[in-house]
C-alpha cells in the first residue's frame, strides 16, 4: 500500500489529534505519536519529531499540561495531560470541524451529482 | 493569583527547551529503535530507522527552540496592540491616567536628575572617594571654618593615612589680564595641591622648584575657562597675569571643567609668600589624597590623635581641639542634602499619588468589565490570560506616561536650573541623560505591574463566575474592588496630606524669614563691590589710600542723583569676607603693643580677650542703613587718621561681653586683623545686623572708623534714582581715580533675592507637588464618590420617593466623603508627625510639629474632600426618581 510518507497537515489539525490522543489519559510523546499510528490504520505517518513543537505550543496555550513521571521500564519521561481548557477547547474544534467536513462532503456530493 | 506568578516565572524558563526537550528526545527514539528490534531489525538497523522516522533532530530542536520565541513574541505583541485598542476606545480614561502617570514619573524624574547631578555623580578627578577635607574642631565641637599654617605643616609631617595633603586660601581678587581688571576668583595653593586633586595642566605645565619659594619667579597656572575667555585661545607663552604689585607668568592651563576651590580661575603658588607662624591665624582649608589602601576611618583616627596631641603640647596657644576628615563630595553637597532629599521625598510621593489614581482608575475599568471577563473565563481564557491583557494595558499606559513624564521632566530640569537657587551646588551637573531614562522606565513598568496587581488582586474564578449570576446589584467581588478603591483613595489623601504639611511648614519658614528684622533698614541702594589690588604699607601709603577713598565717596555724594553715601568692608547681604578675629581689652591706650605684652599677662589674658567680627565703616554708615544708634556716639569728622582711634560696637558685642558694666570709654586692641596695634576706643553702641542672610543670629560686631582703619575690601552703599546713570557715572569716576580697581555693581534687591533664593526655590518644588497632589486626591475622590453614588442610585431614588430630601441625602453622600477624608488626615498626620523631624534643619522658627500648619492643612484638605465629593452628589440629586428607579 503506497502512502504519502509526510502527509500535509495543517497545525491546528495536529493539534487536534494530540488533544484527542491525550482524551484517554496521560501519556508521553512517543506514546501519543504510536496512538496516532495505530488509530489512523498506519495511513497517517507523521515525521514523528513534528510532534515536539506542537507538544510545546499546546502547553505554553494552556491546553496541556507535562509533568515528569517514570515508565513501567523504570525510565524517566515526560507525561502530558489535557487540561480543562485543553478539553473545552477540543469540544469546540471538534464541532467545528464535523461542520467543515460536512460541509466539505455536501459540496463535493454536489458536483457530481 | 498564584497562577499569574507562576506564568510569569514560566516566561524565563527557556532552559526547558534545552534539557528537558534533550532527554524527552533520547526516550523517544530508544522507544522506536526498541519497537523496531522487535520488529526483527538489528540494532544498528533499528536505530538508524528509528532516526530517519523521526527526522532531524536538530531541526525539530530548532522548531521547538522557535516555537518558544515566536510563541513569547507573537503573545506579547497581540496583547499589546490589544491593549492599545482598547485604550483608544476609552479615550477619556487613557489621557486621564496618561497625565496623571506624567506628572508623577516627570516629577519623579526630574528631581531625580537633581539627586543624580548633586548628590550621586562622582566627581571629576580621579579616583574623587580618596579626597578629602581636613577641618580642625573647636573646643565646643564643631568644624573650624579654617586652619592655620602650623597646624597644617604638623598635619602634613605628622600623619601616614595621607598620599598628599595641600592647603588652599581662595578667594576673588582684582586681576589684570592683558590690560583688562576684573575680579577673578583664584587661589594661592601649596605645593602638593595638584597631587591630591590627581590632575596635571593639560597645555604647559605646573610650578616648579625655583617658582615655589619666597622670592621665587612668580607664576601662575589658569583654568581652562579663563584660557578660552581671558586669553581667547592663544597660545600662553609670554602671557601673564597682574594683582597688586606682583605680575604672574602664566605657565599652564588645567583640564576643561576643574575650578576648584570655589571656581577658581587661577592657582598661584603659596610658597611665594613667607609662611605664618602664628598658629591661631586660621586662613588655610586644608585638601588631602588618602594613602593607598588606608581607609578613611583610619585616617580619621590618625589626624585625630595627632591633633589632640597637638592640643596637649601647645594648650591655649591652638584653638584647635580636635580634628577630622571629610570626603570632598561629601563636603560640598553637605548644605543641600537635606533640602534635596526632602524634594526627592515629595517628588516620589506625587509619584505614588499619582499611581494611586490611575490604580483607582483601573480598577473602577476593571470593575465595569466584570461581565465581559466572565463570560471569557466561561468559554475557557485562563486566568493568567486575562491577567495578561490587563498587564498589556498597564503597560501600555504606563509606557505612554512615562513617555510623557519624561517630556515634562525635560522641561521641569529645564526651567529648574534656569531657576538658579543659590543653594544648589554643582548644578551644571543636573540634566536628563541615560541614568535619568533609565530610572523613569523603571519607575513605569513597576508602576504597571503593580497596578495589574492591584487590579487582579480579586479576579478569581470563584467570584466571576458569582458575577455572571448577578444582575445589576453589587456582588461579593465588586465589594471587595469598592473596598479596595477606598482603601486607595484615603492613602491618597495621608499622602497630599503629608506633602501639604511639608508646604505649609515651609511657608510659614519664609513667612518668619521675610518678616525678621534683619536689623538695618535699606531697601533701595547701588552696592559698589571694590577691592584694591595693593595694601597701603605705609603711612603715606596709608593717607593716600585713605584720601582716595573719601575722595570716592565725596565725588559721588556730588552727584545730582545720589542722596547718601556710605562706606563698609563688609555688606551685610553677602559678598563680602567676614573678618573676625581675637581682641583684648587694655587699661591703657597702649597698654599692648605685641603679642607677646598679651602673652606677659598669663592667665589674665583669657579676662581680656573676646571675640567679634571688624568692620570698618564711614560716618555715615549707620545713618544709611538705618542701623539704630543705642548709646554714645558714632564717628564723626574729628575721628581723623591722626586723632586717637575709635570704634562703636554691637549691642550684642555689649551685652556678652560686658554684662551689665558700661563698655564706652573701654580700650580695644584688635592688631590681629591688620596688624595695626594702636587701641581703639570705644565710643557708642548701635544696634545688631543679622549678617549674610536674614536668618542667621545677630553677632558681635566691632566698628572700625574707615578714615583711621584701611579696608582694601569695601561696598560703597549709594542711595539714588536712577541707579543705572549712578552706575555708570561711578564707574567713570573710579577710572579716573584708581583705574586699576575693579568694581562690580550689584543692588540691593538683588542681594535679598540671592539671600532668599534657596528657601523661594524649595518652597516653589514643594507648592507646585503639593497642590498638583491635593488636585489628583480631589479628582480620586471625586472618581470614587461619583463611582458610588451610580451604585446606589436606585436606592438613591428610593429614599427620594419615600420622602427624604436632599439635605438629607446631600448629608449621606458628603457624609461618606467626610468619613474617607477623616481617614485620610488622620493617617497622613501620624505620619507626617513621624517624618517632618527630619526636615527641621530646613525650617525657620518654626517647629517640625507646628500645630498652626497641621491644624491648617487639615482643614484645607478636608475642604477640598468635601467639594470633591458635593459634585457628583448634586449631580444625582437632580436625576427625578423616577428615572433613577426604573429599571
């Protein structure tokens, strides 16, 4: 199956998906980018080091929030969470974005209709 | 709050991009090199895989490292042009809170400059902290004004804590400068005069041995200002200088701005003269370099016992106690430190007043925003963010206010050293540079934060969201915010207070000052400033002198304008050099002719001898200045240079000398002065002049007849209209008479103006900040009281409709602002009670507890409160209940 290896997404795209990563509960970046993985039926590989700056955006938003914690392996890493505002502001995107891609799929049904 | 500290602190953080990040990058890929293991690759394989997955690690390091500064920037530059959109929608409040902040931080800045320039500045030599002054005590325990040459030759010998010592006799002297005379002031210093200060002429060169003794070749070094002006820039060789008899080959020019002692022009040296061995002709101050690595408590010490050891070995033939050392910057600004750091004081105050305004002002913004910043805090804004908005708007106010403070501070420093108070010294050294920008940005960004502070200091999450359930009524929070506003309020008011009783004591300073009697009655008078260049050393010299100078006074009594003339070595209202010295009484005419015929007497002499500023005055003087006749008589013609010498002294002189005994008919020998032992009678008693300034205590005066006693220094006091016509007409007479004499014409208005400068111009800072604080209370007060009655006008309508009239209501709502005012004074007077202490050095007889002034200011402010507040009350007194009651 041939994919794109870097698909374009735009930033406030990612930023969704890490927020929806993190609705399950804690976890490091590594862990979010394998989530990602597995969720997306491997069609989305993202340059897996796109994530740290999104990591760090989202937290100086307020949106998530890191603390350093130690793995089950007895290692140390740095475990993000969603924060309150990091929810809301979820909920929000996610309306909007159903919308769009409503929308989106009404035109395209349109046209070629 | 706590969250808002927290975010602040966060902004400095950059270290977590570079260790955190590192580590949290290391995990990542041992994690995919570990899953890629198991996928079956070999180690080597799944590392570099895992690398290649994850791209670049530098570059997302990079992104990250971007991320952190673009994200800071991007931030602060939207809440900035946040908050001046929002300032401009507000335009009232912005330019209200833009002046207010202007005032305060151009006030601030502006004295600043002041306390920089004066105080703070070093001087200009190298290395200035090592200089110091060197001062001999008196047996009561103060600083002898000057020293005498012995004691300063023991100084010099006697002590290690000192790289150079030197001493200084300065003064102005009439100069002849390429054939023009002036009076040029100067000073005849000695040998390691240059070696303390640290300086070398930059154009020729300094004295050298053959110039530095008596009979030497006499020179003279000039002063960078005297070189350009006097000597026009040329080249100096050939060139000198003439005073008195003694003409000077000027050999070097020092550094642009060095005048010291007092703004000398030119330095001659010392040795040029036989030295003084009298050791109690105090003449000489004394400068000196501390020694390497000697610390100034050290030498301190060392002059002190060697001057005390000095005092057991001579006894009474020192009048010196004890002595000390003062840092040279120290010593020149000692008179106005205290004057200078009140106005600082005051100024920072305004400062606060003023930030306490614009705090109120805020608030009452923040408080109308209540809805607005809960419904943000509902859809998810953090706190920080908010408090991040409110911090852009502070900050951009304050910025725009100290922008502006710093313009009115450039005009303030302006028009404060075009002012010239005489008692400011190195005041060409106060302007506004970086030092000065520096301190008014500092004082605005604080002002911010603790103005955002104030402001948030109740914008909790709990209290806005009780907002969004309330309606028009106050809630909980707005309490706690109107709590704050009159907390605000009535510190504003301590704080006017204190400045107004500052004022108030001041004013009643130079109300004392101008009504003193300073005990002579002159108020309009040419004053002619005269020195002779040469001292009459002989008795034909003498009657020449003598004969020239009555030929002055008779030439302008000739003239129409001129009603009066008189004669004085010493005019009262300065410039002049206040002689005094040691007499003693005599049972004879001539029962002394020496020192040593003193000496002779043991301890009798100390019966004989007194104390008292000579003065040498024509027979007219006293009628002149209207100094009044007690007892006795005054001179008269038969007082001749050849008739038995007489003199009239001072009711004072009278009263501490000879308590109760009659002084007329005593003989006096007062050879100390001017050498001339012939005893002088005592013939009559006038009353006391408070010399120099108004102020100062009126002292014992001994009268000298100016036909019989020779004053090279002398005012010639002429009474006339018009003054500039007698002006000129005396300088041509002078011409023609001693063309070598200088003169400087100066009157008498202008010698009380100069006296008065220092206290006129303190009293001026003082009004101006006292009264700009009492508008800025009276405009908080007025803010706060309006902001409350809108709370309460329904209620207001209420109590209107239920039949209260508007006495009573008026009654309610001054009531409050009386409450607010009562505070205020009562706390400002506590402290005030506290703090005037400090400036009593600056008060007139008046005390630093003056109940006229407390008791005054307090009822101006409370008047002004109570205007302040009578306006928005009147103003809601019209609204017909009706309209106030509907909702």
């Amino acid at each position: 199956m041939t994919h794109k290896e870097r698909p374009d997404l735009l930033q406030g795209t990612l930023d969704m998906l890490v927020l929806k990563a993190l609705q399950l509960g804690a976890m490091h970046g590594w862990g979010i980018t394998e989530r990602l993985e597995q969720w997306s039926d491997n069609i989305l590989q993202l340059g897996q080091g796109t994530l740290y700056p999104a990591l760090y955006r989202l937290e100086r938003q307020g949106l998530i929030r890191s603390s350093w914690k130690v793995t089950e392996n007895n290692r140390r890493a740095r475990y993000y969470t969603l924060t309150a505002s990091g929810r809301r502001y979820f909920e929000e995107e996610l309306t909007h974005w159903k919308r769009l891609s409503r929308a989106v799929e009404l035109i395209l049904q349109a046209s070629s209709a | 709050m706590i969250e808002f500290l927290r975010r602040l602190g966060t902004l400095f953080r950059r270290s977590r991009v570079e260790n955190g990040l590192d580590e949290e990058i290391r995990f990542h890929i041992e994690q995919q090199t570990a899953k890629n293991i198991r996928a079956g690759m070999s180690p080597d394989q799944a590392r570099r895989a895992a690398l290649l997955r994850f791209g670049g690690v530098e570059r997302i390091k990079e992104a990250t490292r971007d991320e952190f500064r673009a994200g800071w920037l991007e931030d602060a530059g939207r809440d900035l042009r946040y908050g001046v959109r929002a300032l401009l929608r507000a335009p009232g409040f912005a330019s209200v809170s833009i002046l207010t902040l202007g005032l305060g931080v151009g006030a601030a800045t502006a004295v600043f400059s002041v306390v920089n320039g004066v105080l703070l500045k070093p001087l200009a030599y190298p290395e200035p902290d090592r200089i110091v002054r060197l001062f001999q005590i008196d047996g009561n325990g103060r600083r002898m004004q000057a020293a005498s040459e012995p004691n300063f030759e023991d100084w010099k010998n006697g002590t290690r804590s000192f790289r150079a010592m030197a001493e200084m006799s300065p003064g102005p002297a009439p100069v002849v400068v390429r054939g023009q005379s002036a009076m040029i002031p100067g000073a005849g210093v000695s040998r390691e005069f240059f070696d303390v200060m640290g300086l070398r002429p930059v154009i020729g060169r300094g004295f050298d041995e053959s110039e530095q003794r008596v009979g030497g070749t006499p020179a003279a070094v000039v002063s960078y200002r005297f070189w350009q002006n006097r000597l026009a820039g040329t080249s100096i060789e050939g060139q000198t200088l003439r005073t008195g008899t003694t003409t000077y080959q000027i050999v070097g020019v020092m550094p642009q701005g060095f005048d010291y002692p007092a703004a000398s022009e030119y330095w001659v040296p010392r040795e040029l003269r036989p030295p003084q061995r009298a050791r109690t002709a105090h003449n000489w101050q004394v400068v000196a370099r501390l020694a390497d690595g000697v610390p100034l408590p050290v030498a301190r010490a060392d002059i002190s016992a060697l001057s005390r050891s000095l005092k057991a070995r001579y006894g009474d033939d020192t009048w010196m106690f004890d002595a000390t050392a003062i840092p040279l910057r120290e010593q020149l600004t000692a008179t106005s430190r205290t004057s200078v750091l009140m106005l600082f004081g005051a100024a920072l105050m305004l400062l606060v007043i003023a930030c306490l305004n614009v705090s109120n002002l805020l608030l009452a913004r923040v408080a109308n925003r209540r809805r607005e910043m809960a419904v943000r805090l509902a859809i998810g804004a953090g706190t920080w963010r908010i408090a991040r908005q409110l911090l852009a708007e502070a900050l951009v106010l304050c910025v725009a206010g100290g922008v502006a403070g710093l313009l009115i501070a450039f005009a303030g420093v302006r028009a404060l050293v075009a002012l010239q108070p005489g008692n400011l010294p190195r005041i060409d050294n106060v302007a506004i540079d970086w030092t000065a920008m520096i301190f008014a940005l500092a004082v605005s960004v604080m002002a911010a934060v603790i103005l955002t502070m104030a402001a948030t200091l109740r914008t909790g999450d709990r209290d806005l969201k009780c907002e969004l359930a309330e309606s028009q009524r106050m809630s909980a929070g707005g309490r706690a915010s109107q709590r704050v506003r009159e907390v605000l309020s009535v510190s504003q008011v301590a704080l006017t207070l204190v400045l107004l009783i500052g004022a108030g004591l001041l004013v009643r300073s130079f109300v004392h000052v101008l009504t003193v009697d300073p005990g002579y009655r002159i108020d309009r008078a040419l004053i002619l400033d005269l020195t002779s260049p040469t001292y009459p050393d002989d008795d034909d010299a003498c009657r020449r002198y003598l004969a020239f100078q009555h030929d002055l006074l008779s030439r302008l009594q000739a003239l129409p304008a001129v009603s009066n003339v008189a004669l004085v070595n010493d005019f009262p209202l300065g410039g002049g050099w206040y002689a005094n010295g040691q007499f003693f009484e005599m049972s004879r005419p001539d029962e002394f002719k020496s020192y040593d015929d003193v000496r002779a007497l043991g301890e009798e002499a100390k019966a004989r001898a007194g104390f008292a500023g000579f003065r040498i005055a024509s027979e007219h003087y006293f009628r002149v200045m209207g100094i009044p006749l007690i007892r006795g008589r005054v001179f008269n013609e038969s007082d001749g240079f050849d008739a038995p010498h007489v003199a009239v002294i001072s009711e004072s002189l009278a009263k501490t000398k000879w308590p109760g005994q009659d002084p007329l008919g005593r003989f006096i020998q007062f050879g100390n002065m001017d050498g001339d032992v012939r005893g002088l009678r005592i013939v009559g008693i006038v009353g006391d002049v408070r010399e120099i300034t108004p102020e100062s205590s009126p002292g014992a005066l001994f009268y000298a007849h100016s036909r019989q006693r020779i004053a090279s220094r002398f005012s010639v006091i002429v009474r006339g209209q018009p003054e500039e016509s007698i002006a000129s007409a005396a300088r041509q007479i002078l011409r023609q008479l001693n063309p070598d004499m200088p003169v400087q014409t100066r009157r008498v208005e202008e010698a009380f103006d100069r006296a008065l400068a220092g206290r006129r111009f303190n009293l001026l800072l003082i009004g101006v900040f006292s009264v700009s604080a009492l508008l800025l209370a009276m405009l908080g007060i007025y803010g706060l009281i309006s902001y409350l009655v809108a709370q309460r006008t329904k209620e207001i309508g209420i109590r209107m409709a239920l039949g209260a009239s508007s006495r009573d209501l008026l009654r309610l709502i001054l009531g409050k602002g009386a409450t607010l005012a009562l505070l205020g004074i009562g706390a400002g007077t506590i402290v005030a009670l506290g703090l005037t202490r400090l400036v009593q050095g600056l008060l007139y007889e008046v005390t630093a507890r003056d109940p006229i002034a407390f008791g005054g200011v307090a009822a101006v402010t409370l008047a002004a409160v109570i205007v302040a507040s009578y306006l928005p009350a009147r103003r809601a007194l019209k609204v017909p209940p009706v309209d106030s009651l509907r909702v």
